[in-house]
C-alpha cells in the first residue's frame, strides 16, 4: 500500500472529497436540530409565561337576573381584557359564585356594585384558600324596608336559595350583614368600611 492510500485509510479510510461532503452535510443537520431545539424551548416558555399570567384586574359587571333585581358581579380579568368586550369578559366569568344580598332600606344598583368589588377584593385570601379555583361574588339590589326582622327578611330572599343546602363538594350557607357602617365621611361608599 503507497503512502498516500495508507494516509487516507487512516483518516477515516474515505477520499477526502467525500469526507467534506460528509462534514457539510453533518454541519446542515446539526444546524437545523439547534434550531428545531430553540424553537420548543421558545414554545415552552410562551407557555410557561401563559399559565403564569393570571387574572388580576377586578371587574364588576351587571349580570343576568331572572326578575328583573339588579346584580352586579365582580370576579378577576386579565389587564389587556377590553372591559367593553363582552364575549371576553363573559369567556373569564368563573362559574362558581358567592351570592350576597343587600337587602338594606337605602339598597341601590351602585352600592351594590361597589359592594361587590370591595368585598371581591377584601375577601380573595380568604376565599383563594378553600382552592375551589377562579370565583366570583354576586350583589343582588334587594331593598326591604327596615322594619322587617332578619326572618322576614331571609324570606324575601329565600326562594332565590338552591334547594340543596349541602352537596359533596360546596356548602351552601346564607350570610346576613345587618348594618353597613358609614366610613365617617358622610360618602356614598359604606362598602369599603364594611369589608374591611
């Protein structure tokens, strides 16, 4: 065998013209695996973001009433959410609800949606660790006249109660707040102070 054939045996026993083809070739897969790899670890990141990105915007919006009672809903909205969108919104609204009444004399729709964001927002450590996952709290406007006991008045509100008071997974209980204080600057919002 002549020195230059034993040369090339050596190296890979290939002709060199063969061995650049061969290391182009490798160089192009290499290359496109690097950037199939970046490509899923973009993907898992933008992921990883997605599902780091959790509501945390208060909204409070006029929701649904079979007869006709006002009801204001609040429940958590991403920050780009388009408060003005509706099909939005409506996709974010959680299915479970604390439902409140507020069956003061002086009840009226914008205390009740202020009541709803005041006791959305004081209550959400409270009610974030019952890990029932995303909720929402429900005001329904229902002005009963201040004579009327607390049964009187949990009649008036009884038949919009679920028939079921207990199932496995939810209880269902009715709360009264009697007496809403005044937050001692003569202001519309008694909310706030209440919740607090």
């Amino acid at each position: 065998m002549c020195h230059h054939c034993f040369d090339n045996k050596r190296q890979d026993s290939a002709p060199p013209s063969m061995r650049s083809k061969d290391v182009a070739r490798r160089r192009l897969e290499e290359a496109a695996r690097l950037e199939r790899e970046r490509a899923e670890e973009d993907e898992e990141e933008e992921e990883k973001e997605e599902k780091r990105r959790l509501p945390n915007k208060t909204s409070v919006q006029a929701a649904p009433s079979h007869d006709g009672a006002p009801i204001f809903a609040a429940y958590q909205i991403h920050d780009d959410t388009p408060e003005s969108d509706v099909t939005a919104l409506r996709a974010l609204r959680p299915s479970l609800g604390f439902v409140v009444y507020d069956t003061t004399e002086t009840a009226r729709p914008t205390r009740s949606a202020q009541l709803a964001s005041a006791l959305f927002d004081h209550t959400k450590t409270k009610r974030t660790k019952i890990r029932y996952g995303a909720d929402r709290i429900e005001v329904i406007t229902l002005p009963l006249s201040i004579t009327l006991s607390l049964d009187q008045r949990a009649e008036a509100a009884s038949w919009f109660l679920a028939e079921r008071i207990m199932d496995r997974h939810f209880a269902r209980r009715a709360f009264v707040i009697d007496r809403i204080k005044e937050d001692g600057d003569g202001d519309e919002d008694e909310s706030a102070a209440m919740a607090s």
